[in-house]
C-alpha cells in the first residue's frame, strides 16, 4: 500500500494522497492520459512502496548538476498508478504527480501517456526534459520506445534539438580523432542519424557509469562551495531513486 510509508506520516501521507486523486478526478484522469495540471509539492511520494522506476537521466554541469527520474506508484485503494517525475539539483528540486493510469490496464496506457508526455515536452505545463541529457538511464524492466520519445522530446524544444546536433557532430569529430573528445575515447558507432549517434552515446552503460561518477562528485563540491543561505538537498536523496534502478550491468543500451 502506497499509505505504508511509515508509521509516524500514514495518516499525513494518506491525506496528501487523497488530495492527489481527488485533483485527479477533477482533470479527468484516468479518462485522460494526462493530468490537465501538474501537481507538485510530491516529495511525499520518494519512498513509497511499490515505486517502479521507468526511466532515469541527468545533466553533468560542475556547477549545477541535475539529476531527473520518472516513477510508477501504486495507489491500490484508488486502482491507479501515479506518474511521479523528479527533478533534483543540489538547490532545488521538484516532485510532481503528472498523471495516472489504471492499474489494470497499465501495459495498455501506459505508452501512450508517456508518448504525450514526451512530445509536449517544453509546454508551459510539462517543461520535463529542460536540458540536454548528458546520459539516459532506463529501467531495465521498461519496455516502453524511450528512444522514439526522447527524439519527439527534443523536437519539441527547438534549443535542445540543437544541442543534440551539435553534440553529434562533436561525436562525428571525435570519431576522426582518436585523442580528442570528452572521455579522451573515440566514438566507434555506425549509426546513420546525428540523433542514434547521440543516443548510443549517452545510453551506452559505461557512459551512464562514468557521468553518474562525475555528477556524484559535482553535486558535493557545489554544496560545500556554495554560499547561499538556502537548504541544500544532500546526494542521499537522488542516490536512493537511482538504486531503484539496479544494477547497470542490467541495463539496456535502449
């Protein structure tokens, strides 16, 4: 049960929840894929039981690293599960329930709603991918096209479209270089659009490992340099959504 949090916060929780599915009601999901309205404030949802991971990516950035998860959370008494996005960085952070599919119908909605999801990427409600991902980290359970909604993601905001061409054309360069490149190693890919250059790239295991490593390291260094008087969100936080993730030897390349 989601409620079993602990029992110091079920009875909070169970209202926090209750307050969930009734904005859920009110926007007409499950009717809609959608939430017609995200809604935020779900920091409730980070250890609740059942959390299934769909996908996880991040952001390398010295000075701001961002790290980005999407969840299922069951909500047996209601019949549904959440759609529970994460987006955290040292400073701030956002947890937002974005929809909900029925439980019973899960392998049959759920691809749609991601699909929606992905593509309006960038919209005033559902910004959800605000940056170049730097590495993809999907659920080795997931069976859901995440490279088909990643390209449709980055379509749908111009600036990151660029980004993306740009950085396989750094790729393509690397390629004709050896000794040049980020990670000092050759691209050697054979994959005929610039956006599977890229994807290869940022899904490829060793990849995912080694920018997990880096932004570990930033996300400490920029807290302990940081002079602003605001709370910061300690490395435990993300770190326990990516354990949810298993094993990166279990993960696919997508």
């Amino acid at each position: 049960m989601l409620y079993n949090l602990s029992t110091r916060t079920a009875a909070r929780n169970r209202v926090r929840v209750d307050r969930v599915l009734d904005h859920l009601r009110r926007a007409g999901v499950p009717g809609q894929r959608l939430l017609c309205s995200p809604l935020a404030n779900g920091e409730f949802l980070r250890d609740a039981d059942g959390l299934t991971p769909l996908c996880h990516w991040g952001i390398f950035n010295p000075f701001g690293p961002i790290m980005e998860y999407l969840f299922l959370v069951p909500v047996n008494s209601a019949g549904l599960d959440l759609l529970y996005f994460q987006s955290l960085s040292p400073f701030s952070w956002d947890d937002v329930v974005l929809g909900a599919v029925s439980a019973k119908r899960r392998e049959g909605d759920l691809p749609g709603c991601l699909a929606d999801l992905f593509a309006r990427n960038g919209s005033p409600e559902y910004p959800f991918v605000l940056g170049l991902p730097t590495y993809v980290f999907p659920a080795a359970s997931s069976r859901f096209d995440l490279k088909n909604a990643f390209l449709h993601a980055l379509k749908a905001k111009q600036e990151l479209y660029d980004d993306m061409l740009a950085a396989a054309q750094t790729l393509e360069q690397t390629s004709e270089n050896p000794e040049g490149g980020a990670t000092g190693a050759p691209w050697t890919g054979s994959s005929s659009t610039p956006f599977l250059r890229w994807w290869n790239m940022i899904s490829a295991r060793d990849h995912v490992r080694d920018e997990f490593a880096a932004i570990s390291g930033a996300w400490d260094s920029v807290i302990a340099c940081s002079k602003l008087p605001k709370p910061a969100l300690p490395f435990e936080v993300p770190l326990r959504s990516f354990k949810r993730f298993g094993d990166l030897s279990d993960t696919p390349r997508g």
